[in-house]
C-alpha cells in the first residue's frame, strides 16, 4: 500500500484522538468544579435551578433552593458553580457596580486637557445645527405679497375626488 492510502486512514485516527482528548479534558474540568464546591456558593442544576449549596458530601449535594425547600442532587447533577456576582445577578436581579468598568466616550478625560479652556481659546462663534421653527420661518417674508407668492406656489390639497380619468 502507498502513502496516499494510507492518509485518509491517518487523519481521521488523529481527528478521533484530538476529539477523545478535548472531550476527556472537559469532563475532568467539570469533575474539578464539583469537587471545589463549599456550602454557601451558588449553583445552576443541569435542569436550570438556581439554588445555594447547604452541604456537600462524596456524591451527593444538599441545595437551598428557598425558603424551607432543601433538596437533595448528585454531584452529577449540578451544571455550573456560578460566582457571587453572577448568582445575585441572576438570582435576586442584583447589579454589581459598573460605574468602575465603563470607558470614558472621549479621550479629554485620559489627557487630562479640560473642553472648557480649548473652547475658550477659539474666537469662532458657536455654529447653530438645529432645526428653524416654523414661526421663525413665517417671520422671513417681510411683506404680505410675497407671503401670498409662497401660497400660490404650494400645491393644494384635494379631498382625494380626482376628476381626470
């Protein structure tokens, strides 16, 4: 048999091993956090409760799931051990403080340069982009024919009868 037959064969054993691995190092991860659980965390089951873990023994975990409910799980049962943060996030709709976290919008304020003294330096006078009001625009013509003219010129309206066929 020649290389070129063979090759197939050999990638698809290698593909098999790299997906028996990383599969294999999930389970282990999964196996770890099940392990490190301590009374008190707040969990997720793989039927999506949101409980908090009040005793854990060899294989099984006593969780809180609310008032006076206490219920028994396997350690396989349990899908995530969730953070502080997250659990009240998702649990009591607690919000961490993100003032902390947001990014500034400009870059005045990480080069320390203040708006106020940079506008103040420029003799420009501010340029207006807002919308006229009406009564601003009515206010244009200064007299009464050339109002009249403005009138004439804009199409009229009709009760939507049309005559021409």
């Amino acid at each position: 048999m020649s290389l070129v037959t063979l090759l197939p064969f050999i990638v698809l054993i290698g593909a098999m091993f790299l997906m028996t691995r990383s599969a294999k190092k999930k389970q282990q991860q999964a196996a770890n956090m099940r392990n490190e659980m301590q009374p008190g965390s707040g969990i997720r089951t793989i039927g999506g409760l949101y409980a908090t873990v009040k005793e854990v023994s060899d294989d099984t975990v006593l969780v809180d799931a609310g008032p006076g409910v206490e219920l028994l799980f396997a350690k396989n049962a349990i899908g995530a051990v969730l953070t502080d943060d997250e659990y009240n996030r998702i649990v009591h709709g607690i919000e961490h403080d993100l003032k902390s976290d947001v990014v500034p919008d400009d870059a005045s304020s990480l080069t320390g340069t203040d708006e106020s003294a940079a506008a103040a330096d420029s003799d420009e006078k501010p340029v207006d982009l807002g919308k006229k009001d009406e009564s601003d625009e009515a206010e244009e013509p200064t007299d009464a024919v050339t109002a009249e003219a403005k009138a004439d010129d804009e199409p009229k309206k009709s009760g939507g009868d049309s005559e021409a066929k």
